[in-house]
C-alpha cells in the first residue's frame, strides 16, 4: 500500500482501534509496529527470521501457529529481557530496547502487534466519572457512547467467579462493602471485574469433553494464563482474551483498508510548514529491525499510538516544536503488592476447597474501587512472576522493617529466608492485590531524552517518576485497606511488599489532551498529527486501568479526524 | 554481548559470586511432608539459577548502548560482582558482619562470597542505601546511584523469577538462545509450589456476580 491516507504508528492498544475504525469509514490506512506478529502466517518463525513485509487480509491470521507461539511458559513468554513479551526486536538474539530508569522499578511494555494487550490482563474498567467531569475537557457524558462501543466490540463482561474471586468478595464484604455492580463507579464498593476476556463455554463444567477440547472452543477456558499470552479459542479471533491482535487487528483487516507492517520502527516524524495548512505532518521514516534498512513514508494523516514513553520519544527525536508538555506529567497509579496467605482451616468453610489455587480463573477478576483513592485487585499469576513481585520493594529486606504494634501487616519488605519458603509453600494458599492510586499529575514527571546515549532508534528515553505528597497519603490508605480485605477475609499473615515508585505497568499521562494535544486529539503544534494511546489521558483517571479509556478515545478520535479532513459527513 | 546462544561465562571469580548470592536469596530447606517425612528442598544454586542471573546481566545491554559506556569489552556480570564486593567491604569495615568470613566455601570468589548468607543480604543493603564510595566502581555503576540502586532490587527478582520458572528444567538446553531451549523434565520450582504447569483449563466456574447487559453496536 503506497498512497494510504493514514499511518498508525503502534499495533496496540490504542492504534489497533483507531485502524479498525478508520479503515470502517473508508480510509485506507497503514500500520506500523516495531515488534513481531504472532499467528501470522507470513512470520511463521517471527523470532527467528524476518519473514514477509506486511499483510493486509485476515486470511494471513493462523490459531495453530499462534497456539505453538504462545506457549505458557512463563519464563519464555514473559522474561523481560528475552522473552517473545518484551520491548525489543522481534530477533531474540538480540538484547531489548534500552530505556533509562530514573528510579528503582520495572518497565513492563511489549513491541508486537497487539503491543502490551498480548499480556495484559484485559481489564476494562471506565474511568471514575468524578476523575473526567470539570476536569478533562471533554465530559464524562461525552465518552460513554465510545465506552459503550468499545465494550460492545471486544466485548467487556463481568469476569466469572472462581475461589480467588469468591475469597476476596468475601473479604470486601466482612470489611463492610457493598457490592456496586455497576460500569459508572461514583462511591466505594467491591465487584467483579469488567474484563475482555470472552465468558466460560457452556461446557466449562462438563467433564465428558476433555480440557484439551474445550481450549479449542470459544470461551474462556479459566487456565489463567491472562499475563502468559492466553491461546484459547477455535480462530484467532476468537481466542478468550480479547487482546487487540485477537480483537480489533482481524477487525480492521476484516475492511479490506487496513495493511499492518511489523518489524518497522518508526524513527521520525516528517513535518511541512506552507502557509495554507502551517506546520503538518506528511510522513514518517522507518527503520527495518531486520535489516536496519531505512525508508520514507506518506500519508495525509499520522497518528501516533507508540505508547507513553516512546510517542514523547519519537516528537522529541524527531525535533517537533518545543512544548513544556510533552513527555511530561507521567502517571503510573503508584502501584504496590499486599499479599495474605491463609490456613485451610479458614479456607473450607469459605470456599470449600483447601486452596485458593491462584493461577485458576482470570488473573485479574476481582476488583474493589475507591473513588478519590484508587483501587485494589485480586491477581493471581504463574509462581516465577508471583515470586519475583515480593523482591520489588522500597524497604529493602523484610528484616529491616519489623512491624510496630498496630501495624496490619506482619511482613514489610522483600522476603528472605524463612519468610520466602513459607511463603512460596504457600503458593496455592496466598491471595495477592494489586495496589493501583489515584496518582496526581506532577510536571516533573515524564519522558525526556538521554543527552548522550543513543541506540539504533534515536536517543534513548529517560523515564521519571516521583510520587507527589498527595499520591503518597492515597497509596498508604488503599495499603491500609487491602491488608484489612484480607484479614477479613482471614488471611494468617499479611505481607507489604512496598513496592517501588518506578513500577511502570500502567503508564499514562505524558502528551495530555488540552496540553499537547486538543479534545480531539490533535496535535496543538503540528496538524494532522494525531496521538492515539495512553498518553493523551488528562490524568491517571482515578487510579482504574487505562487501556478501555484510550480505546474509547481512540474510537471518538477515528470519527472526529474522518470529520475533519475527509470532508464527509458522519 | 547479544543473546546469540554462547553459553555462561566460565570466569570462576564471577560464577562463585552469583553462586553465593544465589543461595543467600533461595536457600535450600528441609520440609516436612505427609507421609514421606522431612525433604530437602533444592536451592537456587542446586538448580543453576545463577547462570540465568549470569546470562541476562551480561545480554541486557544492545551493542549500541554499550559502545556509548565505553563498555564494549566489559562484562555486566563482572561490573556487577565488582559491586557485590565493594558492598562486602564496606559491611566488613563497619565492622558489622555478623560471623566470620570463609573463603572455603567460594574460593575463586571475591569478599561478597566469603560472607555468611545473611551478611551478604546485609552487603546489598549497605549497597542499596548508598553507603559505598561510587567514585571506585565499575563502569556502568561508577556515579550512577540509579543504577546501582535499581539492580539490588534486580539481583533479589532475577533468582526468584527463574527459579519458580520453568527455566531450571530447560537442562541442558538452558543457555541456548531462547529460540533453541527445550524443556527436558518437570520445572523443579513448579513442583516446590505445587504449580501443575501450563494448562489447557480449570473447570472451578462459580458462576457470575453480575451481568452487563450490552447496548448493540450501532445503537
């Protein structure tokens, strides 16, 4: 495709939905992803070889391939520095993609079409409305149609019970919660998780089709492998967790208008400055991870869905006007990690099992939400993943913290020693929750470039964090109440792991509408430069996950771009 | 160094030093089971974890970026068991270790691998408070408290992820480049946890606690 009208950089969560919906419309559109594709004919060995250049039909998409790709394994799919989940080239000899770290923590990112969906949980929370109304500039009223799509689309359910679910309700309620079954949270309560992860098959009981069987029929299948890469369903798009490359990527090629390119990074945004449409976009250079190779594009639209690090990243690289916005005023919801583990004596009569059995279910199906503080989420994850969050603290070695008296906690800190076998024996009996804060936008915070270092792609980002005074009175609170959800729910022992501030799992904030971009998503500096991802979020939209915010704006922004430059009326 | 399948260093000072600190973070341990009486239960170090920790130090960093910290010809593994030592010695001359050194148990290895278990836990946190002199360290660490802090909380998640993984059990295929390894038996960490494995489904549905009820599309 050589005369598209729009490119998309980034095949994630945000460019994959503006693809579909732009190539709904009519245009034809490009989209160009740094990383491999999984499940694609045309790369049937994407680590190994650089396969074909792109592919444009859905009849390209292969389940079997993909199923063999997305093995399970925790160490080869999720190793951050090797495995197929990570931020690099899709050749695996190769190390991944640098990023300078200004703080103790992870950057949890993943290049490959899908992006960060491939292992995201898939939790599609709204936004809190209190977080968007007379604090955007756009109401709360404005993106509930583009929710409602969205939803519709992947689509988003209440996730189904299993006994970590049944553990937590049980805890939320004995603290003294109400149940808000409810997408439009406006007060504190507990409930499952809205989720695009497909529902159990009716045959999720029957034990005369083996488990193997029914991994082949549409639904979930509960094998909790979200954050592994979940291969379950008959074809790729059908596969139970509703990643964009199972969702709206056969969507979008499903047009006939959408080509997408893996293995092509973008390097450069190119600009023209005339008098009739001022500064704008009218291309981008690429560089081929395989073979290095640089080429030029164009189109009459770029939008960037790079993520919040590298869409900074690349206007800065690319020398863009001056703006005390861009890259600036990360969020990443301060995250932190209580966990309870529990004797099967409390265990029986709640649930009737003696386990808990973590890695059962959907690995993020219950939730509990605090307008103005944040929220807290069950999650329960394969052990290598489990056990290397509780070494991720602030606090250093558990026995430098020992608690005072009153505190809620009997562990602080990352674990040693006994501590660390009681509780890895304790796997199949430990409930974790997954601290998420309403954390303030500060300016300091942000993406800017190395001075020095480069690699192959340009100057490397450096991401910042500090937590505001604010931010950190919120995370102490959502800490205080997870530790009492899990002593209520009769947990032995409670462990605060303390996390870092540098835990970038939900990162947001760093090119906010009304700043760098307007409420339709326009680049205020360069016109016809859309922005498409995480990025453009106002702020950390009351401490819920991003992704199903950036996709309904991604939706609002595909409508409101046709509008304004295809000159057609919707 | 690019993940191109060559195996581990064979550097004796570096491979003691990952080794202590390997099993300072998972020791091995006896464990009473039902039945069967009291089992050893393996460490990180009886099941190698510490070449992974070796492997991915020293594949983290692309070419590109290594040749701008004139570090070309360095080793992340070795800068990084330099460090291990600086922080040994500062606990040693504090005077704060806890028992007495013993260079039996890693006699190729540096101060960090002469400490007891737990005085090594001690280094990396006189490390991670800062309280060693950045000036004499290694390229990357040398004037990079970032960095240096950030990699203790490294050195404690990079064992704990491999040895509940199921990397122990790629055997023989275990430093191959990640395209290349197999999996030869039963991941032991797995079994330690009682993990049955990757999984085709579970059929604990209990059912839902409430419903969305969705608008169509085109509404």
């Amino acid at each position: 495709m050589s005369n598209q009208d729009v490119i998309v950089i980034g095949a994630g969560g945000g460019g994959a939905v503006i693809a579909k919906e732009l190539g709904e419309l009519g245009l034809t559109v490009l989209v160009l992803e740094a990383g491999p594709w999984y499940g694609n004919k045309k790369w049937p060995n994407p680590n190994l070889q650089p396969g074909g250049v792109s592919s444009s039909t859905k009849d390209d998409l292969d389940v079997t391939l993909y199923k063999q790709l997305l093995n399970k394994f925790e160490m080869n799919m999720n190793d951050l520095v090797s495995g197929r989940f990570r931020w690099g080239p899709a050749d695996r000899n190769r190390s991944q993609w640098f990023r300078h770290a200004n703080q103790k923590g992870v950057i949890w990112q993943c290049s490959g079409v899908g992006g960060t969906t491939q292992t995201y949980t898939a939790n599609c929370p709204r936004a809190f409305p209190a977080a968007i109304d007379k604090v955007w500039p756009l109401s709360y009223r404005e993106l509930v149609p583009y929710y409602e799509k969205v939803e519709a689309t992947l689509p988003v359910n209440f996730a189904a019970t299993t006994a970590k679910e049944e553990l937590f309700y049980y805890g939320a309620k004995k603290a003294g919660w109400n149940l808000i079954p409810t997408l439009d949270v406006k007060g504190p309560g507990y409930r499952p998780q809205p989720n695009a992860i497909l529902p159990p098959n009716e045959n999720i009981t029957n034990l005369n089709i083996t488990d193997e069987q029914l991994s082949w029929m549409e639904g979930c299948t509960l094998a909790g492998h979200c954050i592994n890469g979940c291969p379950h369903g008959p074809s790729i798009d059908k596969i139970a967790k509703r990643s964009t490359n199972v969702s709206y990527v056969p969507l979008a090629l499903n047009t006939g208008n959408v080509c997408i390119r893996p293995n092509a990074f973008v390097i450069e945004i190119i600009t023209e400055n005339n008098p009739s449409k001022g500064l704008h976009a009218i291309g981008v250079n690429i560089r081929d991870t395989w073979t290095g190779e640089q080429e030029e594009l164009r189109a009459e639209i770029i939008v960037m869905a790079a993520g919040s690090i590298e869409s900074p990243r690349l206007w800065l690289n690319s020398g863009l006007p001056d703006n005390p916005w861009v890259g600036k005023g990360l969020v990443n919801h301060y995250m932190d990690w209580v966990s309870g583990i529990f004797d099967e004596k409390d265990l029986i009569p709640i649930l009737g099992t003696s386990d808990i059995n973590p890695y059962v279910g959907n690995t993020c199906a219950a939730r509990f939400d605090y307008p103005g503080l944040g929220t807290l989420q069950s999650v329960g994850m394969s052990p290598g993943l489990t056990a290397s969050f509780y070494e991720l603290s602030q606090s250093g070695y558990s026995f430098l913290n020992k608690p005072e008296i009153n505190d809620p906690w009997d562990i602080k800190g990352r674990l040693y020693g006994y501590e660390l076998k009681e509780s890895m024996d304790s796997y199949r009996k430990t409930l974790n929750i997954l601290v998420s804060t309403d954390d303030e936008v500060d300016q300091r915070n942000g993406i800017t470039l190395d001075p020095l270092l480069r690699d192959e792609n340009g100057f490397v980002p450096v991401v910042s964090y500090q937590p505001t005074k604010q931010s950190r009175r919120k995370r102490g609170q959502l800490v205080n109440l997870a530790a009492d959800l899990l002593r209520k729910a009769g947990a032995r022992k409670v462990i605060w792991t303390n996390w870092p501030a540098g835990m970038m799992i939900h990162i947001e904030s760093t090119m906010r509408i009304g700043f760098v971009v307007d409420q339709d998503c326009e680049s205020f500096q360069v016109k016809r430069l859309y922005i498409a991802d995480n990025s453009v979020h106002f702020n950390s939209l009351g401490g819920v996950n991003p992704t199903l915010t950036t996709q309904a704006l991604a939706t609002r922004t595909a409508e409101k771009l046709f509008k304004k430059y295809f000159n057609r009326m919707l | 160094m690019e993940a191109s399948g060559r195996s581990v260093t064979l550097n004796p000072y570096i491979i003691s030093t990952f080794r202590s600190l390997v099993e300072a973070i998972i020791p091995p341990h006896l464990k009473q089971k039902d039945y069967i009486g009291t089992v050893h239960v393996a460490g990180a170090q009886e099941l190698h974890v510490y070449e992974y920790v070796i492997w991915i130090l020293d594949h983290s960093i692309a070419f590109p970026v290594k040749e701008q910290f004139n570090f070309v010809n360095g080793s992340m593994s070795k800068s990084t068991a330099e460090l291990l030592d600086a922080g040994a010695a500062r606990l040693i001359q504090k005077g704060q270790i806890f028992y007495p050194l013993n260079g039996t148990a890693y006699p190729s290895g540096g101060l960090f691998s002469a400490l007891s278990p737990i005085d090594r836990l001690r280094a990396i946190t006189i490390i991670e408070r800062l309280d060693i002199n950045l000036e004499y360290l290694s390229i990357p660490y040398k004037n990079n408290p970032v960095l240096v802090r950030n990699m203790m909380d490294v050195l404690n998640e990079l064992p704990m992820f491999c040895h509940y993984s199921e990397w122990p059990a790629y055997g023989k295929t275990r430093l191959l480049s990640p395209e290349y390894r197999r999996v030869e038996y039963f991941p032991p960490g797995w079994f330690q946890v009682q993990y049955p494995g990757p999984s085709f489904g579970y059929r604990d549905f209990r059912g839902f606690l409430a419903i969305i009820q969705h608008r169509k599309v085109d509404q």
